[in-house]
C-alpha cells in the first residue's frame, strides 16, 4: 500500500475514532446532566467537593435541610449520592412499595468491611450471605417463639425495680443492666442476670460503641472517597477493632460450645446456630458475628428506649397519670403487671409508641441502595443511590403526627380505647430490612414501662431540670445522664417483687 495512502488512513481512524470518542462523552454528560435535573431538589453542591455531609447530629441537620428544600432531597459527596426522605408517605411510597429495590446496603468500608469483616447483618448486602443471616435470625425471633421468652422479661423487669429501690440516681444503669441480662440470656443462655458491669457486657458495649461511630453518614472520609483505603495505615485502628471484637464473639461462642460438649448449655440462639451451622452454611466467623450482634444490637437499643420511656414520665406527669389509672383498674397493686394483662393495658401500649416516635433511638435511621432507578413523581433516583428515612423528621410529620413537638399517647388510641391501626411509625426500619429483632424489643420496652409506671410515681427533680435534647451523637442514640425521683406507689413494694420472683 502506498505509504502516504495508509498515512492518510491512520489518521483518519484516529481523527474518526476521537469524534467518537467526543460524542460518546457528550452524549453521557447531556443524560447525567438530564438526569441531575430528575433529582430531587438539594443544596447546591461544590464542583469538586460536593455537599458537606453532617458530622454532628445528623438527623437533626437532615431535617432543617429538608424543611428548606422540601420533604425529599439530594445531596452529592464524592462518589456517593445521598437521597434524604422527610416525610413518611414519601417514605412508605417509596422504602416499603419499592422495598424489593432497596434491600441492600451501601458500600460500608469503614463500618461494614473493615470493622465488621463483611460480616455484620445489619451492614451485609443483598446477596446470599444476607439472606442465610436473616433466614437463621428470624428462626428465632418470629412472634410464636419469642413470646416463650417473655417470664426472662418480667424477672429482669422486676430486676430493675429492685435495683431502682437500691440506687435511684442509677435508673439508666438498671436499664443497660436489663437489657444485657436478657439478651445475653436469650443469646448465649446465661443462667443468672448478668451485670452491667461485667466485664464481657462492657467489652461487647464497647464494641458497639465503635460501630455506632463508625457508621455515622460521613464519619470516614474513606466511604466517600475509596481509594483513601489504599493509604499506608489509614484503617489500621479499625483493623484492630475488627480483630478485637471478632476474638470477643469467638469467645462467647466458644463458652457456649464446652457446656453443649458437658451437655449443661441452657436453651439459647447461640446453642441453636451450632447445631443447624451446617444447615445455614454459617462459617464460625458468620457465626460469631451473628450471635455477637443480635446480642449488641439488642441490648443498646432497648437500653435506651427504657431510658427514654423513663424521661417521659418524668417531664410528661398528666400521660403517666393516664397510664397509672389504668394500671391500678387491670392490675392493682397487690401484684406487679404481666404480659396476661398487655391487651388490657391500652394506655402503656400507647405511651409506649409515643415514645418511640417522640424520641426515636434510630434517630437517623439506616441507609438502603437502589439496585434500580426508581421513579416518584418527577424524581428518580438513581440505580446505587443511598436512600434514608430520617426518623427524626419523619416523627415531626405534622401531616401525621399534629402538634409533633408534643407528648400525646392518646394519638394511639381510638374513640374506644384500643390501639390506632390508623398510622404507624416505623421506628424499627422499612421494608426487607425492618429490625428482625423487634418483638423482643417490644416485649422489653412495654413491660419495663408497665412495671416503673406501677411501681413508682417518676418526676422531675427541681434542682436539676431535664434536657431532653441531651442525647448522645451515635448511629443508636441514648439520654445523656438525667436524674429523676422515684417515689413508690406500692405499698411494701420490695417484698411484693421479690415474692412474685
């Protein structure tokens, strides 16, 4: 071929192949441009930075954010895009009738790889690994087996009175200590109540702490920019971390073991995963993981739903007087409240309820990712976007909770007095990935606050006011300290509890 000829050639292939090029590029910033007009509305983003992700008290900023651009909104931060939802028929429409699209989580590098190995339920992804983990989980948290759990309840909640008559400066330490004594029970058999202060309750607390810290929107810049993984020694504290509380899991795991082995191991989730491991191809680190965070999520969570229930109490007094009505019309007081008397006692359910939405634990809820586009409206969200329920604004929905701001348990309760079916608010998550462990929680919330509410008249202590924005700043929120006086309203109450034990 002549040479010029096929000189000629060559760069018409390379003059054609960059217009190809350059119209192909075109082509992609035209339809994320298109796109970036179908999202929902949001702060304008930094071109190179995008939007600056709350590090304090996310919920809380989320929700000015929403009051400013409107009930759903989007924000950009490096890779990731954040679509932030404020109002909750927004979020049933889109977390729970598009809830197929939003099982899965979003990459977690921090919380989810490094700390938790990939190994944490509440952090896997869609996939095979999760679906075994939920299926082993529910198997023993349904509704039948865990009511057969509830006398390790009243006997922890009547604990908790006891503790109260002995120290009451320390209620929220009663709380942690009912909370760890019955999961620990219900997850590894533990025969008596365990402390708060044993030192595995304060190991496995202090791992949760970490993850609570770590899973925070924005807390590791790692998860918004992942090549930062590659940096000598930028992860290497939460390797640690991961190999502290993996050997914590093992441990208890492994205790579990020996008493099946001198056949003395009481009946518990962790006895009941060894024995089907091969049947829900569960790894001793799958395991390990998944006992050690029912029993972590368990505890922290309803602690401080307790504690909450408690503040009520205190800076709410006419809705505990409502409850204490009721109390001594059903129950009486020549003998403590039982789960028997749960579908009589309306007003605990909806005092209950209404502490859940006035300060929700999961303030912020947690992240799911769309597999798919999904359309609302106008919007889309796009195919791996991050998409949050903000608990926080969705409990301040005025459309369906009027006067938000206030303590109001009769919003509950119908004309007749049994609960709403009317609204519900989803404190426990949406969809796929709603909390399989919220009938224990349930059980746990309702009988402690039957049980201090039938024991006790709670108030505020005059000198010393209660906050009650005072919380701490972490995935599962808890009350800062607060005193309150317990005044029994039971006469001989100590013998009562102990010989009801």
């Amino acid at each position: 071929m002549n040479p010029h000829l096929e000189s000629s050639l060559s760069y018409w292939s390379l003059y054609l192949a960059a217009a190809v090029a350059v119209g192909f590029c075109a082509n992609s910033v035209r339809k994320n441009l298109a796109r970036r007009k179908s999202l929902p509305p949001g702060p304008p983003p930094h071109w190179l930075f995008g939007n600056e992700i709350p590090k304090e008290y996310p919920a809380r900023q989320f929700e000015k954010l929403t009051n400013e651009y409107g009930p759903i909104i989007s924000l950009q931060r490096g890779s990731n895009l954040w679509i932030i939802i404020g109002k909750n028929k927004i979020a049933i429409d889109i977390m729970e009738k598009e809830n197929a699209s939003l099982v899965d989580r979003p990459r977690s590098i921090a919380a989810g790889t490094v700390l938790s190995g990939n190994k944490r339920i509440l952090l896997v992804g869609q996939g095979k690994r999760y679906q075994k983990l939920r299926k082993a989980l529910q198997s023993q948290l349904n509704n039948k087996i865990v009511e057969t759990h509830e006398p390790v309840h009243e006997k922890a909640a009547r604990n908790v009175v006891l503790d109260i008559l002995d120290d009451p400066e320390q209620h929220q330490s009663a709380a942690k200590r009912y909370a760890a004594s019955v999961i620990m029970t219900l997850t590894y058999g533990k025969v008596t109540p365990t402390s708060y202060t044993d030192p595995e309750v304060q190991a496995v607390n202090k791992c949760l702490d970490r993850l609570g810290r770590a899973i925070r929107p924005g807390a590791y810049l790692v998860d918004s920019y992942p090549i930062l993984r590659f940096v000598p020694g930028h992860l290497s504290t939460l390797r640690q971390y991961h190999r502290e509380e993996l050997a914590l899991f093992r441990s208890q795991l492994d205790a579990v073991r020996q008493k099946m082995a001198a056949n003395v191991a009481q009946p518990c989730f962790a006895k009941y995963l060894i024995e089907r491991q091969e049947e829900y191809d569960l790894s001793d680190d799958e395991l390990a993981y998944l006992a050690g965070s029912m029993f972590g999520a368990g505890s922290d969570s309803t602690a401080s739903a307790i504690s909450i229930a408690v503040m009520a109490a205190a800076v709410f007094p006419e809705a505990q007087r409502r409850v204490q009505e009721q109390l001594d019309l059903i129950v009486g007081k020549d003998r403590a409240p039982s789960f028997s008397d749960m579908e009589d006692l309306t007003e605990v359910s909806a005092f209950v309820l209404e502490s859940y939405r006035w300060r929700p634990v999961s303030m912020g809820g947690f992240p799911h990712r769309a597999t798919k586009d999904i359309h609302y409206g106008e919007y889309i969200i796009p195919e791996g976007a991050i998409v949050i329920a903000n608990h926080w604004a969705l409990s301040r929905d005025s459309d369906v909770f009027p006067d938000p701001l206030k303590f109001k348990p009769e919003r509950w309760l119908t004309e007749q007095g049994t609960i709403t079916e009317d609204f519900k608010f989803y404190n426990f998550g949406f969809g796929r990935r709603v909390c399989p462990g919220q009938h224990v929680a349930n059980r746990s919330v309702y009988m402690n606050t039957a049980m201090l509410l039938w024991a006790f008249n709670i108030s505020q202590d005059p000198s010393s006011p209660i906050d009650t924005m005072a919380f701490t700043d972490s995935a599962n929120t808890h009350p800062l300290p607060f005193k309150v006086k317990f005044e029994p309203r039971v006469a001989g109450l100590r013998d009562l509890i102990l010989n009801s034990m």
